[in-house]
C-alpha cells in the first residue's frame, strides 16, 4: 500500500514556475477600452490592485486588448510611476508589433518609462511626459505643442484664452494638488478619426476632497465638482492677482460648441461633458484628478470668446 504522501502527490496537479514568478502579479485588460465609464472603473481598480498588491512586480497585460483610447495615455504611464512609489515594478506587455505597441511608442509612453531618447514619438503625439512643476517654459511649450495640434480655428485672442485654460489645469497641479507621485500628460492628433485627444493626470488630493477640505465638508463629491466647474470658482480666488476658477468652465464652453469631450475623474466621482452632462460614482476611488480633452476637428468655423 503506497504510503500518504505518495497518494497525496499523485492527487496533486503539477504547476511549473520560472524563478521569481512568486513575486509577479499580472493584470489583463480587457479587449478594448473605451472613453466611457465602465473603462474608468477598470483602470482606477487596476491602480487599487496594483498598490494594494503583496507582490513586487506588476504586469500590466495587453496582449488581449486590440484598442486603448488615446485618452487613456497619461493614466496608463502614470501607473508605472505610482507603483514606484509603492515599491512596485511595473511592465507592460503588449502583442510584438500590434498596432497597440505601435501607439505606445508613438506617444513616447514606452521610451520614457523605459528612460530611452524620445526618438519613436511620431509629429501626431505630444509625448507623454512627467511634467516638472518647477519648469515653467517647459509647461508653456507643452502647452505650445498642444494648440498647435488643435484642429480648430482660433482668433488671437481665444488662443490666448485657451492657452490660459489649459496652463491653469496644470498650475493647479502645482499650486494645490499635492500631487505626490507627478503630474503627467500626453495627447495625439488621430488623423484617421480627425480629433485631438490629450489628457493631465495629478495624484494629488483630488478636486472633491480638496473642495469638502477648503470650501464645505459635508457636501457629495458630485457637489463639490459641480462647485468646481462653476464660472469663477476656486479654492484660491486670486494668486497675485490673476483670476481663477476660468479653465474648466471655459473648457467645458469650448467642449459644448465643439461636440467634443470633457472628462474628468476625481477621487470617487466620474464625469463627462458630450452634448449633456454626466456624473457617476466610480466603484472604487482613484488617486488625485485626471482631466481629459476630446476636440473635434473643425475648419468651418472660427473660435474666439464672448
């Protein structure tokens, strides 16, 4: 009679590890994600996991998804930064020669994580970056970059007033967002579907919990953001003279003549601005403020402000 741990090891399915594997945790994305709700609370899970993960290293799987939105770019690369900061390493699998490794590069997602010279980035892409908020000329080229990709017609002066808008996201990175793990962007000129796409991600303290801490802490993060993208609202009202509380009201204007997108996703709360407005409450909480920008292109029309 064969003793227990002979029947015991027969009973048992075999499972072959590589070294290290123990210390690995793969997260698959799905086939496609789109800018929509159901994409948002996958990602802000994802970034759960990932900090919340025993293991040390993350892989990030998209060997299964054949569409990233462009949208999505800035969040996806900030994840490799958080994970740093929790002491994990993150990799990004992607399909040899898919077009979804392609875009990566031509976004400059790969060659920056990857701390390689910019050189795949294609002229469509404002590179995904880790903006310094100490480096005031380098937030005003990329802001440059953007407006020159913008496929709209702008007078002087909504150039200007847009140019505003878009510095003042980033300033309040800066400013209030106590964005301890970086502030990152990127966008892309999709020539094929005819729309710019870019996007700012902070992990700061999020529009919501810096609203309820500044202004009122009983209100829902659905209020405190509605109170955010109010003409002339801010939590600092006048920095050195300068008005604020303009850039997301103004972008949502913008937004509205345009048939574009605005997104934002906040702490616990998601919205988006096409042809209406939408809030919902995320499943679980994200770090910090992603904002991001869809504009249509449009030659048929001039854009200037009231």
């Amino acid at each position: 009679m064969k003793n227990l741990l002979l029947q015991l090891l027969e009973l048992t399915p075999y499972i072959l590890y590589r070294k290290g594997d123990f210390m690995k945790e793969t997260i698959f994305f799905p086939f496609s994600l789109n800018n929509n709700l159901e994409s948002y609370n996958f990602l802000s899970m994802v970034q759960n996991k990932l900090i919340d993960s025993s293991k040390s290293e993350i892989i990030l799987d998209f060997t299964k998804c054949t569409f990233c939105h462009a949208i999505f770019t800035s969040y996806i690369g900030a994840l490799s930064y958080i994970g740093k900061a929790f002491g994990k390493t993150v990799t990004y699998r992607t399909i040899n020669g898919s077009k979804l490794q392609e875009y990566f590069y031509n976004s400059g997602l790969y060659d920056h994580i990857m701390h390689q010279p910019n050189t795949r980035s294609n002229k469509n892409a404002i590179p995904f970056t880790s903006i310094d908020l100490k480096d005031d000329s380098g937030i005003i080229e990329y802001i440059d970059n953007i407006l020159e990709l913008a496929p709209i017609q702008l007078t002087e002066q909504g150039h200007e007033v847009l140019f505003k808008n878009i510095y003042e996201i980033f300033n309040n990175s800066v400013d209030h967002s106590r964005a301890n793990h970086g502030v990152y962007a990127c966008g892309h000129w999709m020539p094929q579907k005819k729309y710019l796409s870019f996007s700012v991600y902070d992990t700061g303290i999020g529009i919501p919990a810096l609203i309820k801490e500044k202004i009122d802490k009983t209100m829902s993060s659905e209020s405190a953001l509605q109170w955010a993208l109010k003409r002339g609202n801010s939590t600092q009202q006048l920095v050195l003279g300068t008005p604020r509380g303009l850039g997301l009201s103004d972008l949502q204007d913008l937004i509205r003549l345009n048939d574009g997108d605005l997104t934002i996703f906040s702490n616990d709360v998601y919205y988006q601005y096409n042809n209406g407005v939408n809030f919902k409450h995320l499943n679980v909480p994200t770090i910090g403020t992603f904002i991001g920008i869809k504009i249509i292109a449009d030659y048929n029309h001039i854009y200037t402000t009231k």
